[in-house]
C-alpha cells in the first residue's frame, strides 16, 4: 500500500490474508455492517455484510483534519445560498432551460417564492465529497467533488466500520495502525440535528417522515433513527417510499400542516432518502413534493437547499468574487473554502463556454463533463467526453453540463470485500466525505457542526461509481 500505509509484504502475504478476510466478514457482520441481499432487498431475513476494503487507506493526517474544519464553512455557504433567490435564478438560468429535471424542481422552487415560505425551521444534513490530488513535488491537495445536499447517505455504516478495521489490524499484528483509526460516528451529529429540528417544531405529538427508496442498505437509516429515540423517546416515525401515492397525506390549506391521512397525525420533519434523481418521480411524486414543500413540515432538505447543490451552482461558486458575496468581511472563511476548488468551467453559450468546450476536446483525459445528476454513475470521462461534445457543441444542450478538472488521487493497493467477488489485489483510488449537520431557526444559526467523515475506495478499474453503484466499498482513514 505504501505512503506509510500497509506495506506491501503484508498485502502479499497469501496465508495472512485468507485468515483475515474469514475475521473481516465475521467482524463486519457482529459491528452491523450489513446490507440486505440483492434476492431479497425488501427483507431483512437476509443479510449479509456491506462492501469494504480489507485494510483501512492511507490520508494524509493535515489534509484529514482541514476537510473536517471546512465543514461548518460549508454549511453556512449551503444555507446562504438557499436564501439568496437572486443568485439561484442567476446560477441556474441557464441549467433550466434545457434541463427538465432541474427546471421542474425550480418551478415548485419559484411557487413556494410567490406563495411565500411556511416555515421558518431550516435542517441541513449534507455530506461534501473530497479527492487528495497529487501535486508535483508530492505533496496532496484537498480537493472537492460534489457536495450532496439531499439523501447525504452511509452515515450509518460508516459509524461502525472503525471497529472492523481496528480488530482486522489488531489480528495482523498492526497494533500501533490500529491506534491510528479514529472514532467515527456521524449518526449521531446527523441524529442532533434531526432532534433539534423536531424539538423546534414544538410538539411531542407529531411524527417525523421519512422519505426513502427501498434500499438495500437499510442499517443506515436504522442506526439514525435509533440514536434519534435515544435523543427524544416519544419521537416516532413513519416510512414513506417516495413512490407514494399523494392520497394518503393530505395539506390543511388553512395552517398547511402536513398529515398522514392512514392516522392523521402531523409530520414534523420531511426528511428525504430519495428524490434526487428524475426516475424517482412520477406526475404524482411531482404534486406530493409540491404539497411537501408548501406545508410547515420540515423539510430535509427544503427545495431551495436541495437546488444549492447542483454542480451549476458549484461551477458558479467557483467564479471570482462570488464566495464574497456570501462572506462579506471574511476573507479566511473565502480561503478555506476556495482552497478546496478544483477548476470549475462554464458550459453556457457564448465565448467562455466555447472556450471550455475547445480545452475539453482538446485534452479529454485531463477533465469530467458533468450533469446536474446525483447519484453517481452519471460523470463522463476521455472519449466519453469527445463523443458527447462533439454532438452539442453548436447546441445549448451543453448547458446541462459543467466541466471540472480531473483530480488525480495518488493509487493504492487493497483488498476489496464484496459478496460473490473473487479475491485480488486491486489498485485503488479513495474518496473522503465529510457530514454536516445544522439548523437555522428564523436568522439565528441554532446548531452548525462536523458530523463525522466517510472514506469509500474503488478500483482504479472504475472511472465513476458509488457505493450503492456496485463499484466503491466503505474504508477507514489510515492517518499517517
């Protein structure tokens, strides 16, 4: 592995790692690092363990440590500009004229602006998603790549995944690496903030709705909500898949409280685990998220936030001058974040998106064309981006993308578990998240932290992927 990570007579030692991949799953599977089964992923009858890397990635400590301090920056500059309705019109002007998934979610944005806001209670769960770029003289830059302000997902596992690698190194005789595997638990920041959120909301009576798809990796959401009845033990919830019909909830119009009509109780928070891709809506979906967004429920993330983070606004962050915009008199807080940008280029019409377009064809390999798509699996790399350009260049369907310099991650070798693949030795790329939690009540910032971080690694094999994608597995930070 180098880098001061494992070394590479451990990862070669054939006999060592056959013994420890049996204590791997055996450990993942008492820690609850579990995902039901693709034959039965509406059940828990069947489980089995979570995708994960035999041995925790090496991350350089300095650069650990500055993606959790920039957090709280970034949770400010998520909620700024959820309130700015000038710049989200500005940013995404362009996006959503030739976008029909981003335009449909900024026409419920644009009536709940003329209908005027219900709800004065702001909850922010995000996770920003980093890459350690290899500069020449060998030294690593933080460097973000998204920063996903709905369904911010693995906060659960990634609570009890130290553990895993803890014992795995203790069983390898690495019991000073194991010392350098920190404790992590963003359940519970994400936990808070949902309880603060609730608490706000006024009332022990009323219920907390989970929006979510039906997801193999259900011990997420489990764990949150199991620390949220630690916080609070009269709140309850109630889980809607977001293919519901709108039928059972209804809006009083009066006081636009939100109901489930199965018992008619009031839901306090809205809190999303799907949504944010265009086949998880149907014209129903449509007004059930119109009618969420009206009512005084909570919602996790409200329609503003949820359109803060699209790679639109990301690319138009990036843009001089305008982090200033949003922190005036801060110029440390501008550096902190600006430091963490990768180049970011317009494709709107006109010189500078031709520009772009010119600089991506001519050196593909050094860029990633993206859409306003979450998700993962949705980025374009090399040829892909030719072949793509190529075709709407002349066109304004281009601005449905953005460019973003490629950032180029320093490669390292593990084992990847995963149920049904054959063992080997792959060399492996890693991305750090890092959770945020907060909650605005009016104009007063209630609660703003660091939740905790996440590290997911793939084969190099792979250009884009998540988790859930079939591609990437959860890891730990080896600190060095």
């Amino acid at each position: 592995m180098a880098a001061n990570g494992i070394p590479e007579d451990v990862l070669m030692d054939n006999d060592l790692i056959k013994d420890l991949v049996d204590v791997a799953k055996d450990s993942a599977l008492l820690n609850g690092v579990l995902m039901r089964t693709k034959e039965t992923p509406n059940s828990s009858e069947v489980v089995t363990y979570a995708p994960f890397t035999l041995f925790p990635s090496p991350v350089p400590e300095a650069t650990f440590h500055q993606a959790l301090a920039v957090q709280t920056h970034y949770n400010r500059l998520v909620d700024k500009i959820s309130q700015d309705s000038s710049f989200l019109e500005e940013a995404l002007a362009s996006t959503i004229k030739v976008d029909d998934f981003t335009g449909r979610l900024f026409n419920i944005y644009r009536h709940v602006l003329q209908e005027g806001k219900t709800q004065s209670i702001v909850l922010g769960l995000n996770r920003s998603d980093y890459m350690l770029d290899q500069n020449e003289d060998g030294s690593a830059s933080l460097k973000q790549i998204e920063i996903n302000t709905i369904a911010a997902s693995f906060g659960g596992l990634a609570s009890h995944t130290p553990n895993v690698h803890r014992h795995i190194l203790k069983v390898a005789g690495r019991l000073e690496d194991s010392k350098r595997i920190l404790d992590n638990n963003p359940s519970a920041g994400l936990a808070k903030g949902l309880s603060k959120a609730w608490d706000l909301y006024g009332s022990e009576r009323w219920w907390y709705f989970l929006v979510k798809s039906l997801l193999r990796s259900f011990a997420c959401s489990t764990y949150t909500n199991v620390l949220i009845l630690q916080h609070l033990l009269l709140m309850k919830t109630v889980e809607h898949c977001f293919a519901f019909n709108v039928m059972p909830c209804s809006l009083f119009h009066f006081c636009f409280v939100f109901c489930c009509c199965r018992d008619g109780r009031e839901v306090a928070i809205v809190y999303f685990r799907n949504g944010y891709m265009p086949q998880n809506y149907t014209e129903q979906n449509w007004e059930a998220r119109l009618m969420m967004e009206r009512s005084m429920a909570v919602k996790c993330p409200d329609i503003s936030t949820h359109l803060a983070g699209t790679k639109k606004v990301q690319q138009e962050l990036a843009r001089p001058g305008v982090l200033e915009r949003f922190f005036p008199g801060e110029p440390d807080v501008v550096d902190k974040i600006r430091a963490t940008f990768a180049g970011l280029y317009t494709l709107d019409m006109g010189p500078e998106g031709d520009k772009t377009v010119a600089m991506a064809l001519a050196k593909p390999d050094k860029f990633v064309l993206k859409p306003q798509r979450e998700g993962g699996g949705n980025n374009l790399y090399g040829a892909e981006i030719c072949q793509v350009l190529e075709g709407v260049k002349q066109s304004t369907e281009r601005m449905a993308y953005i460019l973003m310099d490629k950032v180029q991650p320093r490669p390292v070798h593990n084992y990847l578990l995963r149920l049904g693949t054959p063992l080997k030795l792959s060399t492996c790329l890693s991305e750090l998240g890092v959770f945020g939690a907060y909650v605005r009540h009016g104009q007063d910032m209630v609660l703003n932290e660091c939740a905790g971080h996440l590290l997911r690694t793939k084969s190099d094999e792979h250009s884009d992927g998540g988790v859930a994608a079939g591609v990437a597995v959860l890891d730990n930070p080896l600190l060095v």
